[in-house]
C-alpha cells in the first residue's frame, strides 16, 4: 500500500496531523458506494464526456487546425476531473479497462497541449488571446484540475506521464504567467500546492502564494451586477472574516490557501482561514452542510441566510467543503473539522448523486414544495438528471468517491487517529488497523490492531459531536496490557478524540458504540428558516419527508406530533440496509379559502388547525428523489 | 380636463368600467409624491439618462454612422419611459421648460427612426441584424416603451409628433416582422394594444392579439440554464394556471393580454387570466405586493416560496402589477383588483424611490439582516442608489406616478366608482367629484359632488378589504334627497364597493370613515418563512421595524410581545406626517455559544431566551432606508 494521499504536505509544513499513508474502505456503506462509482459512475462518466465534445476538444487541439469547440469553456475540466477518478480506482486496484482508458485520456491530453506547456482547448480553438479574459475563462483553472488528476496518477499508479503535462504548464505559468494574473475561479491554487509536494518545485508554491494573497484587491473585472465579492476579489483572505461570493470558488480558495499556510508556515494566513470557517459554520451552512444559499451567482448568502428550499447547495461546494476541512484538521487536528467532513459527505455530497450511481444533483435544496416549478434544469423539482450541461458536479464525485479511503485516518508522531468510520483498514507507518462497522446505521465500531511497533503509541477515535452516549470498550483484546487499559468501558466525550495509549499488540481491539439512534434537532433563534421546526437525525445522517412515504396529505402540510422516534423497518424501493424513522405526526389543514389573499389581520401568529394523526416516515435525505420525484422537506414545524 | 387616461378601452371593448375621462391629484400625501416626482426625479432623471449615453445613442443612430452604443441593449426604453412621464406631466401642468426637454427628445428619437419605421439604437449601432435574437435584443420591449411614450405625448399634450414615430414603427412591424416573432421581455403587446386604441388601426391590435396568442409554445431559444419558463414560453397563457419566470416580463405580458382579450372580447383569455391572477395573489405575492421571490432569473418562485431576505420585488414588477390590475379592474368591476392596485402602489412601488426623489431601490426586500453582504449594486444592503447601469425601474416610477391621477376612478352605465383614495378631483361624463381625505394617515374621506346630471346616479366608494371598520356618512349635503338616504351613518362592507344612488345635488358630499388604526396581520400555515410571525399594517400601508428605531440590539433579534398597537408621534428624520407604530417588545438573547454550529439536539424547537422589554417602533415600509441603512424587517417573530 502505497502512500497515495489527495493531500501530502511537506516534511517541513506546518501541520499538526499528517494523512495516514494507506486508507483502504472494504465493504459496509462506503464500499457499496465506491463500488457503484467504479462500476457504473465512471464507466458511464467517462461516455457522457464523450458525447458533450469535451474529448473531441482535446483531439481538434492536438490536430492544432482550430475547429468549433464544444461545450462550456471549463470542459477539458470534466475530462481531467474524470482522469482523476480514473487514477485513484487504479490505485485501489488496477485492471486493464481502466488502464486503458486512462493512458487513451493520457496521450489525447499530451497531445493537444501546445509545445510551450499551455493547454486549454477553449482559448486554442476560439483562438482567444491566452489569459486575456482570466475573469471568466476558466484556464487556470482547467490547469489546476489537470494538476491534480496528474498528481493522482504519479501516486496512485506510478504513471507519470501525465505528471510531465502537468509540470510542462506549470513551468510555462512560473514563466509566462502575467504578473498579479487570478482566475476567475480559484482552483489551481491548491493543484500549484499538490504539484509542488509532489515534485518539490517550489515555484509552484510560490505561484499558488502568490495567488493567494494578492487576491482580494478588487483586481479582477466585474461582470454583471456582481461586485468583486462574487469572485473573492473584495477582501484579502488574510483579512476576510467569513466566506462570501461563489461557494465553490470559496471554498476551494479557502483550501488552496490552507497549503499555502502550511507549506509556508503562514500562521496569520492560517488563523484567518480558521475563523471564516467558524464564521461559516455558525451562519452560513445548512444542517445538511451544505454551502451557499443563493442560486444567483450561485453563492453564500448572508449570515443565518439559510432558506431550505431556495438552497443551492451545489454538490461540488460541499466536495470543496470537505477539501477545506481536511486540510484544517491537518493544520490544527481540531475534531470540529472532521465532524464537518462527516456531516458534509454523508448529507451534501452523497445526495449529489442516485443510489444506482448513474444520476445526479447539482443543486441540493432541502425543500421542494408542492407545486415547484422545474423549469430550470438544475431545479430540485425536476429531480435527478442524467448529466448536467455543466457538468462539474458528477466527475467531482467520481473523484471524491475514488479517493475516500484516504480520509479516514492521519498519523502523528504520537500515533494514529482515525477521523471517519468505514470498513477496511489503515496503514500509518508500522502501523495497520482494520476497522469493522455497520456504520452509519449502527453506532458500534470495532479497531483491531494488525501490526504495530514495539513501543507505546496512541490510538486516537473521534467521537463526532452529536454521539452524546458514546462509549469505548478496550477488548476484548490480546493478552492483558498497560495499567488502566483493561477492558472496562468508558464513556467517551463527544466532540473529541477518546485517545488510549498503550503498548499494542496484534489482535488488540477496541469497541466503539456511537449510541446511534434517531434524534430531534433544533435551530439557535437567529435562523428563523427553522423556527418552530424540528428535523431529525440519525447518526451522521440528516433525515427528510418524502412525498413517496405520505399518501392522501401533502408534505407541505405536515408537523411533527411527538419527540418519540423511532428506528423503522426496510422501505420497499430503498436498499434494505437503510433504517427509515418514524413518528408521529399531523397535517395541517389546507383550507379551502386559504386560496385568497394569504395574510389575514390577527391578534396573533395564524395557529394552524390540524387533522388526525399520521405516521411520519423520514429517510435518509442522501437517499431521497430515488423513488420518482416530490415534495420534500428537511424541516418540519412541530405541534 | 381631456381625456389622458394611460389605458382607454375602445368603445366596442368587452369592459365592465372605463376609465374615468380626469383624475387629478391635488395636495395630501400623494400630491406630494407627485411634486417631488416633478421638481426633483425628473429633471434628475433626464440628467441620469444623459450621462448614461442614451441619448448620446440616439444622437449616433441619427447620424446613421455607426458608432460605439453605450449601456444595456434596452437603453432607448430608458429615454421613451422618461418621456412618457414628460407627457403626463406636461399634461398635469404644462410649462416652457417641460415642452422643450419633451420636444428636443421627440426630435432625436423622430431623427433615429429608420426611413422604414425602425428603430432601435443598439441594433443599428452594431450593425446586428433585425429580428436575429429578439430573445435577448429587446428590440420589441424597446418598441413597446415608444408606443406608450407616443401615446401620453398624444392623450397629454395633443402633440401628435411622437404618436407619427410610433406608428411608423409599428407599421412596419405590420408589415416587415417576421411571423411568429416574439420579444424576450414582453412589453409590446400592450402597447400596441393602447396604440391601436388611440389611432383605431386594427393591424396593431391584430399584432398584438398573434404575440399573445402564439406565446407559450417554446420557440425561443433558450438561454443559459433557464427553461422556457423564464421567458413566458412554456405554457400558452390560455392554458396557464399559475404566472411563472421573470417577474416583470410575466405581468407586462398578462396586462397586454388583457387588452388584447377586452379589445377582442375574448372571454376565455379573460377567464385564465383572472385564475392566473388568483393563483399569484394566494401563493406568489409578499404582504408588500411586491413580486419575484428569486433574484436568480428575477422570477417567480414555487408556490408560497416567499423568503423576505431574498426577495426580489423588482420595483418594476409593482409597477406591471399595478397595470395588469387596473385593465383586469376594468374588464371585471371586482374590487379585489384595486385592493391590489393599492396594496402595491404604497409598498411595493412606492418603496422604490427615497423619500426626496433622487435615490432608488431595485430590487425591494422585506428584511436585510444584520450583516447581509451589499456586494452587489441592487443589493438593499447597500442602500438605495443614485441610479442604476440597469436603469429600467427609476423612469418607470416617473411614469406611473405622473400619470397616477388616472388610475383613482371609473365610470360606468350607472355611475362613477371610487377605487383609490386622493385629495383632487375626478371627472367622469357629467360628473366632477372632488375628494378631500387625509388618507392614508387618516381613514376619514370626504367625497362632494361638485357638479352632477339631473337624473340618478351610483356612487360606488371602494371599501379596502382591511377595513374591518368602515362607515358612511351621507352628509352633511344638500337638501334632502331620494328615501333611505339621509344622514344616517351605514356600515360599509370591507372588500365590496360601497353604493349610493340617488339623484345628486351640487355640493352633496358623502363622508368615509375607513377605521385606519394599526393592526397585526399574519399568515396562512403554508406560508412557513412568516410562521410564528406577524407583521404590522396601518390602513393600506405596510410597516417595518428599521435599525434606526432600535439602537442597541439587532433588529434581527426583535419580537413582538403584545397584540397592543398604538399610533406613537412623528420621528425625527421622517416627514412629520408619517404615523409611527408602537408596540411592546422584546429581543431574543444572541447567546456567545450561539456562535458554533447552530443547529442542536432537542426534544421540540428551541425556544428563545428574552432579554427585557423593548419599545419597537414601526414605520411605514416604503419610508425605510431614508436614514442610512442598516437591518430591517417587515416579519417579526412574535412571543
């Protein structure tokens, strides 16, 4: 098992934690889902690729001839970002199929890249003057996502063909590059960060530096009625207090920038990322972690701005969420970070595409109501599609999916922490642990030791936040080890990390029970979208009411009745695996003269009136729109 | 006093009222909206749209050279909207300076015009052909808006100079259109219909009918991610239950075909249009009036999707629900029209234009959090602004409040009918009424006939669907008149016009007490962003509590505590005529902890923590941001 981490920070970053070298998921819910991402998503990728012309750009640019480009500007990212996937399958393991359509991909990439290092299919067939238009061409970052899929396929297979395109047009932008150049969407600074770990050029570090912080200058010009806050361009990062403008390219900015202050031991820089995550977190994140409020300009809203059904929550804003995220825990090893990471996969990446893994969202609301009009394609109410016209957000999966393995755990010179819980197993140093669990729908994980070196070191487990009757038994275990570590059980503080340090042996064992079970949650009074609402919550899952589930009422009208809850048995259409909740729960009364003029002179808030009682069934939201599509809500008023 | 109505149905029009033939608004509150209209936000207005560069288009077009076009490709309509409200002006009181501004703008306009009829700067500017992307172009829009101007020149100042330039035009939309061609932005459809009822060339009328008609069948292409939706291109409004997409676009649409459906007495379209217009009141409409929930597309959200922050309420949108009204008001005699007509023009248009006339809102929201982020231009964050690269709502608040006089009264075979209540006076056949009224501070309206035929007639006073407390008094007249109409005070049913007939007498007044006091109001259940919330109203206007009032906690953190209102005395920094609002009040503790992630396990929705007891005060919605800006709301949970 090879040390095939996304993120690998220098042996002289400023890191707190360092990535496991081997995360490997075997089975359990993460297996089931990159098993559906190898075996249907990226097959069926890599045609829909095809067919939008995205390959066909690269093939006119190689012939070098000029020709109709095809698709948006950011095409060739699909193909790098579906690259990427590829590799990281190759990693986990190879075959020839894959191999094949990756060194095919490979070989049309190197060969539509100019001599000079520079690549970018829109600018060589409109025939635009390169960089001209940085605001909204997308080059850099196009470039940055050939980076990444070039440093995935250097570590996860070897190969480093692809690596040599990609250092060929980083030299060319440490030459070439005009002076104070930005991207209209960031992206490439994290891909300079990742080349320069993998090749030890520091120019590319120092191109993403100064990427970095020279941003936030008003320099970038305006387009529409957007102000520069659209494209991070009105506040430095250094400066900034919360994110703001495009989610995605927020938080991809935001990410970049955490390699930046950890390859340079940037502790200011680093500590300001750290507050606009907080910032982010408390004011600008739906309960499912899903980012950015607004469909126009597809970006974060103000503070408590978290409308559910208004959300757009744009599936690759939560892959840059986790990003971001991942390189904070590094930075800082505070467990608020990874309980970010978990809560955002499971809820707000996940939902991004279908159970059968061949549809997707790009928009993730947490609301459809009755009547929704789908008149945009993007639109929740026109339930999962096929592919997108912009299609950033399904390869974006494919890659997230491929490499979550490398997630699970990090090491540091203390021991090994394990952050997310997935069958398989992890290798850190001398270190390697097996992990089985039916996680998330079951609370109990249990870590065995597999190897592990003579002297003592520490096993660290996060406890996530919302397990507030976690408890850790040690064993049962090998023979007898160090005092206090016998196989009592202990509770365990949620929000941390339970350590226990101890000379190991193989075969040591230690249980976790996460108390899984469904639970009601609630919202502070300054996010009024939830006022008087409940959702529920189960484990790491967010639940929602499904239309499917509530025949003769409207989802619409529906409240929860009671704060019992409780586990239900398989929904006929779901996986068998998933646990539904129910509860009970009324509907309010939709009036027949609730059909005029809907505000009516009160001494009061308007008290619904409400029919008998109805069984409320909630499934997990990641799940929903898979059984047709319909209304849909997260939040429900309780009465 | 001629008659300038904006809207004149022909005498063969399948109407229920007609525009009375004079309104004439002197003094009381919006007298003085229309003097400031006059003396500050025209002039200022001609000015804004020099600068521009739509005049100095025009200038270029009629060198017929070429040259660099400046602005929107809808800037004509800038300069055709400011004449229109020239016209009306001249009409209200003509005078030297007014008559030189309107006939230097009318000569450049008659000198841009093609010999063929056509006209528009942008196409003719760039050289792009006719008709080649009337999506986008607004060729028509821009068409429609010089129809309208020409039609107020011609009805207000009997300058028949402009009225030639439109028919020209429209001549040569008869004759040279291609079939089946539709504008992006509907706006020609009632201008043709309002052209071809001030000159009687039924081609025009048949133009309009065929763009009403043929609409709704998904043949223009579509743009950017929007379905046809967007565009009104989905479903023919025959056949359309809801309105949908741009908000603006939707209602100009719906008030063309409702000439086009008087003028051909078209039942049928008639029918859909008044169920469209329903639907949009019950589930599409804010307390304000005001229109579009989604910045993104500026459109129309889903049904009850009414989130106050993210309102759009584009002034302009107001303004075509005001006219959309006034012709469904003429077609049906229903006083739910005008209720909305009035509902709209005070908080919805109103609020689009400071208080002194030289800065405008854009884009009208019903709370702006503490916080919020005024990146963009139209962001109410930011304030009001002096004028707008998108200047499409300043000229039209020009127009209509010019020409506002014509909207308060009708006539009918039987008599006259009151719809909105200003001191001035109303001509209608025989009849001139005069109106003394306070409104809307005071709800006391004093009618007096100052000149009446011999025979009976029917007063109709509408009474607000608000007043819950209305009365009338017949006198003190005139001698004694017709049985059962004495002096004796009735009550008057709120949502009903209110009807008197009798044989009138020089100086027999009838006296309205509306009851304006303020109220509470909240909404129905499936209108969840204002549950658990109520909102203040006083007579027809809206109110809001506003930083200013407030110093020391957030607005955002405000509640109501008690259903106990009262009128409180005037405020410095606001007209001294504006009626504050007092309630009691209090404000939700914004805990420290409060700044981690803000969502929590519970057994049943969190309940705020109160702080003290707090005085609120509230002011009239459209009276907001007149003393800086800052976090508003017209929604206030109450506890």
């Amino acid at each position: 098992m090879s040390d095939d981490s996304v993120v690998r920070p220098r042996p002289e970053a400023a890191v707190t934690l360092r990535p496991a070298a081997g995360g490997r998921i075997e089975g359990g819910f993460w297996g089931a889902r990159q098993r559906v991402n190898r075996e249907v998503t990226i097959p069926l990728g890599g045609e829909r690729i095809r067919e939008s012309g995205a390959f066909a750009n690269l093939e006119l640019a190689a012939r070098g001839a000029g020709g109709e480009h095809r698709g948006k500007v950011f095409a060739d990212s699909d193909v790098y970002k579906w690259l990427e996937a590829v590799a990281w399958e190759r990693g986990r393991a190879d075959d020839e199929r894959l191999r094949a359509a990756y060194e095919e991909a490979v070989e049309l990439v190197a060969a539509a890249q100019r001599a000079d290092g520079y690549l970018h299919t829109h600018t060589q067939l409109t025939g635009r003057e390169r960089y001209s238009d940085l605001a909204s061409s997308h080059e850099l970052y196009c470039a940055g996502h050939l980076m990444q899929a070039a440093v995935a396929g250097s570590r996860a297979t070897g190969d480093r063909r692809l690596l040599e395109v990609a250092t060929r047009f980083a030299d060319h932008l440490v030459k070439d590059l005009p002076e104070d150049a930005l991207d209209g969407h960031p992206e490439i600074e994290t891909s300079l960060a990742e080349l320069y770990r993998e090749t030890g050029a520091r120019p590319y570090l120092e191109l993403a530096t100064r990427m970095v912080t020279s941003r936030g200058r008003e320099r970038l010009p305006l387009k529409g009625h957007h102000g520069p806050g659209i494209r991070q361009d009105r506040v430095p990062l250094r400066a900034a207090t919360t994110v703001e403008g495009h989610a995605v390219r927020a938080v991809y900015l935001a990410a970049g920038a955490a390699d930046v202050a950890a390859e340079t031991s940037d502790r200011e820089l680093l500590a300001a990322l750290e507050g606009q995550w907080r910032e982010m977190v408390a004011t600008k994140t739906y309960l499912t972690g899903g980012l950015g409020s607004q469909w126009y300009g597809e970006q974060f809203g103000g503070p408590h701005e978290l409308a559910p059904e208004t959300a757009y929550c744009e599936t690759c804003a939560a892959i840059g969420s986790v990003q971001w995220s991942w390189r904070m825990l590094l930075a800082t090893g505070d467990p608020a970070f990874a309980d970010l990471m978990e809560r955002t996969l499971y809820n707000a990446v996940l939902p991004g595409i279908s159970l059968g893994g061949d549809r997707f969202f790009y928009v993730n609301a947490l609301r459809v109501r009755a009547g929704a009009n789908p008149d945009d394609r993007r639109a929740p109410a026109r339930g999962r599609q096929d592919w997108y016209g912009t299609a950033c957000c399904p390869p974006n999966v494919m890659r997230l999916l491929s490499s979550l393995g490398h997630y699970l755990a990090t090491q540091d010179g203390d021991g090994v922490q394990l952050h997310l819980y997935a069958s398989g197993t992890v290798r850190a140093g001398e270190v390697l642990l097996e992990v089985v669990t039916g996680y998330p729908w079951d609370g109990r994980v249990e870590i065995v030791v597999r190897e592990t070196p003579g002297h003592p070191w520490t096993l660290s487990a996060r406890i996530p936040s919302w397990a507030d009757a976690a408890v850790v038994t040690p064993g049962p275990a090998g023979p007898a080890t160090g005092a206090g570590q016998g196989s009592l059980t202990a509770d365990a503080e949620p929000g941390t990390y339970h350590r226990i340090r101890r000379t190991w042996r193989p075969g040591d064992r230690i249980t976790l029970d996460l108390g899984i079970r469904p639970r009601l949650t609630s919202a502070v009074p300054r996010l009024d979208v939830a006022r008087g609402q409940v959702a529920v919550e189960r484990g790491p899952l967010v639940y929602c009411l499904e239309q499917a589930d509530h025949p003769g009422v409207v989802v619409d009208d529906l409240c929860v009745a009671s704060a019992d809850l409780r586990d239900g048995t398989p929904i006929p259409g779901l996986p068998p695996e998933v646990v539904p909740v129910r509860a009970r729960g009324r509907a309010h009364v939709h009036r027949e003269d609730d059909g005029g003029f809907p505000y009516r002179t009160a001494t009061a808030p308007q008290e619904p009136e409400h029919a008998g009682p109805i069984e409320l069934t909630f499934v997990p939201y990641y799940a929903w729109a898979n059984r047709g599509i319909g209304p849909m809500t997260v939040w429900a008023p309780m009465h």
